[in-house]
C-alpha cells in the first residue's frame, strides 16, 4: 500500500464494524482525507446489526470522523448469496459478501467523486487480503474511483485494533455476521 499521498484527497472507507475501524482510520487519515461508510446487510439478527451500528456511531462521536449510513437491505444481500448458503467460512459465501458490500461502496465512491475508496475487512485474521484486494480493484474500474489494496491486519494491524477498541470500550462480536457463521 503506498501511503505517499496527499490529504486532499478524499477516500470513501468501507467499515464492515466500529474495532476494525479504529486502527484502519488511524492509518489513513495521516494520508487521506477519510469518511467511513457503514454498509452490512450481512449482519443478523436485526438486534446484532442495529448493536454494532451503535457502536459505529458512538466510535464516530469520540472520534468526529465523518460518516455515511448504508441502508439493512438484508432481501438483496441474502439474493446475491443465495445457493451458497452452506458453504464454509472464507469460501464461496464469504466472496460474494465482500462483493455485495464492496461494489455497493464503489458505486457510492464514484457518484461522490472521491479519489480512492477501501475496506476494514482486511482487518480480520481469516479475511484473504487478495480476495478481496482483487474484488475491489475490479469494482473500482468498474465505477471509475480507484480501490486503495491493503491487508490491514498486517504489521501488527489486528492487534493494534483490539487495544483500540478496549481503549474506546468498543463491543467486540464473537462471530463474522451473517446467520451462517453465528451457527457454526
Ligand atoms: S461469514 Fe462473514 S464474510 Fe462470510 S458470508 Fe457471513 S458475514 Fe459475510
């Protein structure tokens, strides 16, 4: 990831929840000028997502990053999914997951003019930095606005995450999201 840019320009960051967001700010914001946008319908049951919204709101508040709530549309997600419901964690469900949300991110990220526009979701352990560095670098040619490739989780990244989020009291999920992973 080069970091070499100018805080003038204006990246669009697809925050998948509020602990992953803490160190992935951090490090853009001393080379961009950031706005997190909150966008998972893959989040169930309704009460766990409208609870890690509420912790991304509050993070917002302490913090003062500029954000943009996604509309819970749960139909279209459980749609683009739907045949590989069964699949396991990281495999073909979890692709079309980060497709739903990352395209949905390029989309916004062009209509809005911005010069770059990212996920969180390399934050986690499991997620593959490729599978998802690819998907978004598709997405943003697609919608003409250039996908920043990074794994988050890198040089500490995960770790540095947690101690953020225990510093702002952040809850902390013990699944991915969708109802698939919480019954597994
Ligand atoms: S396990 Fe996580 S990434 Fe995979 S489909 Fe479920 S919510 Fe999406």
């Amino acid at each position: 990831m080069n970091m070499q840019r100018s805080r003038e320009k204006k990246l669009l960051l697809h925050v998948c929840c509020a602990p992953c967001a803490t160190h992935v700010v951090q490090e853009l914001e001393s080379s961009f000028t950031v706005r997190a946008y909150f966008f998972n319908p893959n989040i169930h049951p309704e009460k766990e997502y409208y609870l890690r919204l509420s912790e991304f709101r509050r993070y917002a508040s302490l913090t003062g990053i500029e954000i943009i709530e996604g509309e819970y549309e749960t139909e279209d997600w459980f749609a683009d999914i739907e045949g590989y419901e069964g699949e396991p964690e990281g495999g073909e469900r979890c692709r079309l997951c980060y497709l739903h949300r990352i395209r949905k991110t390029a989309i916004l990220a062009g209509k809005m003019h911005y010069d770059f526009f990212t996920t969180t979701l390399t934050t986690g352990p499991t997620k593959k930095a490729d599978v998802i560095n690819e998907i978004g670098t598709a997405a943003g040619e697609e919608c003409g606005v250039e996908f920043l490739c990074a794994d988050f989780k890198k040089r500490g990244g995960f770790k540095k995450s947690c101690e953020l989020s225990k510093q702002f009291a952040l809850y902390r999920q013990n699944y991915c999201g969708c109802t698939f992973s919480k019954n597994n």
